[in-house]
C-alpha cells in the first residue's frame, strides 16, 4: 500500500508539471533529475527567483495550483457586501468561489492596462494569471455575448495590446471561448441573429453587412502575438463534448487556427460537461492533433449538464444558466493525465450566461446563482466533478476534500 501510495505521489507530481513545462516554470531536465514530489520544493528554485515560491508553495500545500486569485473579483466584493448585511451563512458559501483562483476575462477597448495591473500583483505574490481573451469580430455570431472588436485590424491591435499588457511576465491566455467551433459550424465571424421568437429561439443566422472576416486567420495570428512573450502559455478554445462530436472537423479548424503553435486548447469553457466526459473527448482531439495538450474548465460542472426530459431533449437552453449545477474540482495542475495541463475556472461562478432564466445579461454577477453553485456542491447528492464510478484517487472525486473544505 506504502508503495502504492508513493507510486501515485509521483504519477501526480509528474502530471502537475504539464502546465509548468509549457510556461517555462519547470524544465524537463530539472524535473528529470528529482521527480518526486517530496524532493520537488528542493529543485523549486532552479525555476528561477520569482516564480520558485508559487511552485513550492503549492506543493507543500498538496493543491498544485500555482494561479492567482483576483483580489477585485466580482465574488470577492459580494461576500464583502453579504457578510456586512449579516449574511455570514452565504459570506461562507460566496467564499468557496471567492478565494478560488478564476479567469480574468478582457473584453474592454484597450486591455493593455488591465492585463499590466493583473500581471504585476500576481508576479509579486508569486503566483499566474489567468486571461481569457475575447472579442473575436462578430462575438458569439450575435447571440447572448454578442460584440467584439469592429473588424480585423482593430482585432488584431486588441491582441497586441494584451501582450503588451503581458511584457516579460507569466500569465495563461484562453483563446476566444466558441470562435472555432463556431467557425466550424458555419459561423465565420461576421454572422448575426435575425429576429427572435417570443419563446427567444433563434429564427437564423445570416452575413451582416461589409466585409467578411476570416476568424482562423486572426486566431492564428493571435497565437503568433502572444507566444512572442516568453511568459505566455496559450490555449485555443475547441468548445465542449457535447457540441462537434466529430474531432476531426474540430481539429481541422483548430489547425488552421494555430493550435500547433500554442500550448493546446481548452475544453468546457462556461460549460457543464462532466471531466470524464471531456477527457474522453480531449483525449480524441487531442490525438487528431497529433498528442495537443489541453485544460479543461471546471469551474461549475460539478453535476454535469442538464438532465435530459423525458422526450430525450434539453429543456430550454441548456447552456445559458441551467439549475441545479454545482462547483467543480477547484483550479489545479493535479490532473491524473499527462496531456490535461490543468482544471481552471476559465468562467467565473456567479457570472450570468445572458438574459435567461430570469439573469442579468451575460458577464453580469449574479449572486443567488453563485450561492446555488456553492450550496449544491455541498449536497449529499454531489457527485464529484469525475462523476460516480470514477477511481477514488482522481481530484474531485471525494466532495469531501474539493467541495466541502
């Protein structure tokens, strides 16, 4: 059992490097020489002076999460607000999303400043930011996050402002959530909704006005853009399990995107889809990419997507704040593969979908979500983000170690 124990040690220590190596925080060869996590705080300070700490730090603690908390958050202000309205039961509850490290999204004119600012204070608390970078032309084909910048150009001095933001330090940038899989899908950036129904589904997509953009063209160059910062890790979005279930259509754009040239893509953005199911599915992508590493999103698959009705269908829009969902496996290198680099909480729990179910529009806090996304992955009915049936010894699969801390 004994060795057991420290064969899992070291299957783990390994796979927490994944994100590391590809940032530069930890070189093959230095971990080659001590690879077991008990020896790893040892070895720390071969990855340099300013981010050694990070490493260490989270390695003594056992949580492998080297990325920092936004102390400006959203969530971090409304528990501030709750506990002083003498709320201390839902202060503690808001706490859980809180204190967990989640995406900063930029979505402003001009977020060089923003990104300067997040990059900084994370480089003197010796920890990572993370960005998710999204205003792609014709912003989620005119749906609940519709927007981004006016046209190629204006997209393409977007990007180069966030590198500049970047500089020479650390930070994590997930690539325009939806833009390739909905470039894959037919929408090419430059695609709007018609007129909705009054039940607010969509009667169609059609071209807008003037030129057309060619969204593989600018993830690519985005790719380019921030990979010229040393301290850049890149990850293209590729959607969910439950939307292209061919990978090789997927794969095919992720390519002429860039892919190749980024650190690999991310799965589950602002999504529900189990881990397991999205590993399974990672795994396949990743495979038609030629052995592509990627994150996933967990920030609030806890119990998975929807339930399917009766009739086999998804109520509703089953992605635009469905009930009942819960936290997943907090933000972690310690992911049990060698190709999922890390679980991050890329979506921010609490945050609105859009205008549905009664929330505020998209991007939007929404506090009594956010308190229904803790609170539902404290119930006994929590399965744990893997799912039941999954080994005991993955991340997530005890609620009484991730959701109940």
């Amino acid at each position: 059992m004994t060795e057991q124990r420290a064969s899992g040690r070291t299957r783990t220590a390994r796979a927490a490097t994944g994100l590391l190596m590809s940032m530069g925080l930890l070189t093959p060869i230095v971990w080659a020489a001590s690879h077991d996590v008990r020896a790893a705080p040892a070895t720390a300070p071969a990855t340099g002076p300013l981010l050694a700490p990070a490493f260490a730090a989270a390695l003594d603690l056992g949580q492998y999460s080297p990325f920092w908390v936004d102390p400006h958050s959203q969530a971090r202000q409304q528990t501030r607000e709750i506990a002083k309205r003498g709320r201390p039961r839902d202060a503690a509850l808001l706490r859980r999303i809180a204190d967990r490290p989640t995406a900063v999204w930029l979505t402003e004119r001009d977020p060089a400043d923003h990104v300067r600012r997040a990059t900084e204070d994370a480089t003197r608390s010796g920890r990572i930011p993370v960005f998710v970078a999204y205003n792609i032309p014709g912003r989620d084909c005119g749906q609940y996050s519709s927007g981004g910048a006016a046209d190629d150009d204006e997209y393409r001095q977007w990007v180069g402002r966030i590198a500049d933001g970047i500089g020479d330090r650390r930070a994590v940038v997930i690539l325009e959530p939806d833009a390739a899989p909905q470039a894959a899908t037919g929408c090419d950036g430059q695609a709007r909704l018609d007129a909705r129904t009054e039940s607010g589904s969509a009667a169609g997509l059609r071209p807008a006005p003037g030129p057309r953009s060619d969204r593989r063209a600018l993830l690519a160059h985005a790719v380019r853009t921030l990979k010229a910062r040393p301290g850049a890790a890149v990850y293209v979005d590729a959607g969910n399990a439950g939307w292209i279930r061919d990978v090789h259509q997927i794969a095919d754009v992720l390519k002429s995107a860039g892919v190749n040239a980024a650190d690999g893509f991310a799965l589950n953005v602002s999504s529900f889809q189990t881990t397991r199911a999205s590993r399974e599915y990672g795994d396949r992508l990743s495979a038609a990419l030629g052995g592509a590493h990627y994150v996933i999103d967990t920030s609030r698959n806890g119990k998975g997507p929807v339930p399917e009705n009766a009739n086999g269908k998804d109520s509703g829009e089953p992605w635009c704040n469905p009930p009942g969902r819960a936290l997943g496996t907090p933000p972690t290198t310690r992911t049990g593969s060698p190709i999922v680099d890390a679980f991050l909480w890329i979506k921010r729990p609490g945050e609105s979908d859009g205008a549905c179910r009664g929330g505020p529009p998209a991007g939007q806090w929404w506090t009594e979500y956010a308190l229904g996304l803790a609170r539902e992955a404290m119930s006994d009915s929590y399965p744990g983000v893997l799912g039941r049936g999954d080994d005991d010894d993955q991340p997530g699969a005890n609620p009484s170690t991730d959701a109940r801390d």
